[in-house]
C-alpha cells in the first residue's frame, strides 16, 4: 500500500517569513503611500504601530553600538590595523560628502528648483550655533560613561566602547574572559536586533500613511522641483558614486544594492540613520558578508559622521535659495559651500538637528539669506527620507570598501543574496 506523498502545506506565517525582508518592507512603504493619500490626516490613526517600531530600534542603538564595537575593537588586536581601518573609514566618509555636495550643486544649477517660486511667506529664520570642531572633539570625551549611554550620545559611547575594547587588548589573558564574554553578548543583542525588525513591514508601513497622509500633494506640488532635484541627486550619487566604488575593488554592484536595500527602506521611513543602525549591522554581517569588527567599528561611526545625503541636500538648498532671491553665486562661493559642509559634517555629528544647523552654516558662509530655510522646512520631512536613506548606503558602502580592503569580506554571503533575517526564519 503506497503511502501518501503530500507534504505539509506552509501556514500563513510560513508563507510570510518565506517573503524577502526587503520585498515586504518596500510593499508597506507603496501600501502606506496609498493610505495616506487616499484617507489624508486619517491616517495619522496608525502612527503608533510605526512609533512602537521606532521606539525597539530605538531600544537597540546604545546596546548595538557599544557591544558591536567592543567586540569590533577586541577582534582587531593589532593597533596598526585598527589606525589602517580609521583611517580609510574617515577618508572615504569625506570624500564621498564632497562627491556629493557638488552633485547637488550641478543639480540645484542645472534644475534651477527656486524659479518662480514665492518667498513671500518666508519668515526669517535665526541661525542655530554649531559647535565648533574642537568643541566637538573635546565633547566625545563623557564625563559619566552611564549617564552618556542614558542619554543616546552615540558619540561619547563610541568614544568610550574604542578605549573599553583597547584597554581589554591590553589587559592580557585577564582580559580574554571580557572579550569572550562581549563575543557572546554581540550575538544575544544580534538576535534580539533580527527579531525587532521582523516587525519592520508594519513599521514602515504605519511611518508611510502618516507622513503622505500629513504632508499630501498640495504642499508638495509647489516645491516639487527641490523634491525632484534632492531625490535625483540621491539617486545618482548612489548609482555612479556607489556603484562605481564597489566596481573598483571588483565586486557586484548590484549584489551590494540588494543586500543593503532593506536598511536603506527602513531608513526612508524612519529619517535617522542612528535608528537604522541595528538593520544596517544586520544586513552587512547577514548580506554583504563584512566582519563583524569591520562593520562593529565603521557602520556606528558613518551613522554619525556620515552625511552623504545631508551634504547632497545642502547643496541644492543652496542653489534655490540662491535663485529665489535673485543672488548670484561665484565659483569661489562654489567652491566655499563644498568645504563648508563637508567639515560641517563632522563639526555637527551627533548634534540634534543637524541637517539645519548645517544649512544655516552653508547659507551663512556665502552670505545667502537665512529666509530661505523656512520654506525648506515645510518639505523638510520628505527630503530627509531621501537624504537619510543615502546616507545609510553610503555607510554600507564604506563598510564594504574597507573590510575588502582588510580581507574581512566574505564573498560567499556577498554574492549569495542571503536575506537578514534567515537565521531567525530558520530557527
């Protein structure tokens, strides 16, 4: 007697967990588009499923960030590849924001987004004060290490996790139990990390309706060539910047796009890349393959220093404002925002409102007025969902760039397509 050879079909959950993380988090993104536009202010009802999910990427970041680079540091026992690796990471970093402020600037030349567009109900707009860069380096320094960490000062716990794991390198074989043991822990807060965004979809689905729902068309339209102009410019950077950097070393480009995709969606919705941190650790470890000490010590570091996006974005800005009022901007002046913002990028790392801070400072150094950002501010939102999601890639990429550099990438995961959370759907 023959016995029956059908298999258990999958339950919906099954059925769910077999989806690409990334197909499903971009299906919340167009699905919550719809919403929002369709129901407007309405939609605003599901906002708390979006800021539950917020709040457990939230819960994560100073855990993540001080394990990971703990663990990171510990791995690298040898001071001169640690400096080699600190090195790249910050020469890439600016290099790249210098990429892609002049993006932006051909772009806000080329498009001419101010054009016709009235300043009228602009008000004027009191530049904040940016700390200046030795004020910002004598801040990473915390005073209460417990008190930092309370506090989210993603830079002072950087700070103090380096010196933590270079004190246990120093610390002899005393000092290989607390390595053992952070290991070990790094793995916990991994998991923990995969299981959190699990619920991502949702997440970005409930972030999606809120923001189209609030913001809709009629403030959109009106400013609509800046919206075009930021997202072009973020999409070119990270197509020709991008994709040519990872070319360069002889990888796929296109493998790297897929294995970052889901950090960079999340970020859309999110608008921070230090709440995309915990997906962006996971999809270059489970991804693109890079050391868990390359990517423990690079990704905190980009989601703070790094400003791709924001410099992107400055430079457009720059160009409206410009052509709004009329002011003719010389190649010195060019050459003046270029520098600018790119040191601005490390002077208001870490700085709440950075993005502002940093086009007053760009504004202000070539003497164009400060007006401007008020109607900026009205479409700020949407611009930085595609600033920020920029500059998540553009960790990745940095990331990816040095661990090949160090022979701390595994190509096998880089060219599988592995999705993030296998491990969690498996077990």
């Amino acid at each position: 007697m023959s016995q029956g050879t059908s298999q258990k079909k999958p339950g919906p959950l099954g059925m769910w967990n077999a989806i690409p993380l990334w197909q499903k988090i971009l299906a919340g993104l167009v699905l919550g588009l719809i919403v929002g536009l369709v129901f407007g202010k309405s939609a605003a009802a599901v906002k708390p499923i979006g800021t539950a999910f917020i709040s457990g990427i939230k819960m994560l970041i100073v855990p993540l960030v001080f394990v990971s680079l703990v663990s990171g540091v510990t791995s690298m026992r040898d001071p001169a590849k640690m400096g080699r690796v600190g090195i790249k990471t910050i020469v890439l970093y600016l290099l790249t924001t210098a990429v892609a402020i002049t993006i932006g600037l051909a772009l806000g030349t080329v498009m001419a987004p101010g054009a016709g567009v009235d300043m009228g109900a602009a008000k004027a707009v009191a530049p904040k004060a940016a700390p200046s860069l030795v004020d910002t380096f004598v801040a990473l320094i915390p005073t209460n290490p417990i008190e930092a960490m309370s506090k989210g000062n993603v830079l002072q716990v950087i700070f103090f996790a380096i010196l933590f794991g270079l004190a246990i390198n120093m610390s002899g074989k005393p000092g290989e139990k607390v390595r053992d043991a952070f290991n070990a822990l790094a793995e916990v807060i991994y998991k923990l990390t995969a299981i959190v965004i699990w619920f991502a979809p949702f997440g970005v689905f409930a972030l999606m309706a809120w923001t189209a729902g609030t913001y809709g068309l009629d403030l959109l339209l009106p400013l609509a060539m800046v919206i075009v102009a930021v997202y072009l410019g973020c999409i070119l950077h990270a197509l020709l910047v991008y994709g040519l950097a990872i070319r360069a070393v002889g990888l796929n480009p296109l493998k790297f796009y897929k294995g970052i995709a889901e950090a960079a969606t999340v970020a859309f919705t999110t608008t921070s890349s230090s709440g995309t941190l915990p997906v962006t650790m996971s999809c270059a470890q489970k991804n693109l393959g890079i050391s868990q000490g390359v990517s423990g010590f690079v990704l905190p570091l980009g989601a703070t220093v790094n400003m791709d996006g924001t410099a992107l974005y400055q430079g457009v800005c720059a160009l409206f404002v410009a052509q709004v009022f009329g002011v003719h901007l010389s190649g010195g002046d060019y050459v003046t925002i270029i520098l600018t913002a790119t040191l601005a990028s490390i002077g208001t790392a870490g700085v709440p409102g950075a993005g502002l801070i940093m086009l007053s400072l760009v504004l202000s150094s070539v003497g164009l007025p400060l007006e401007g950002v008020a109607i900026i501010a009205g479409i700020d939102r949407v611009l930085d969902m595609a600033r920020t999601s920029l500059n998540v890639v553009g960790d990745g990429m940095v990331a990816t760039l040095v661990a090949k550099s160090e022979g701390e990438l595994d190509l096998a995961v880089f060219n599988s397509g592995r999705d993030a959370l296998g491990e969690l759907e498996e077990a």
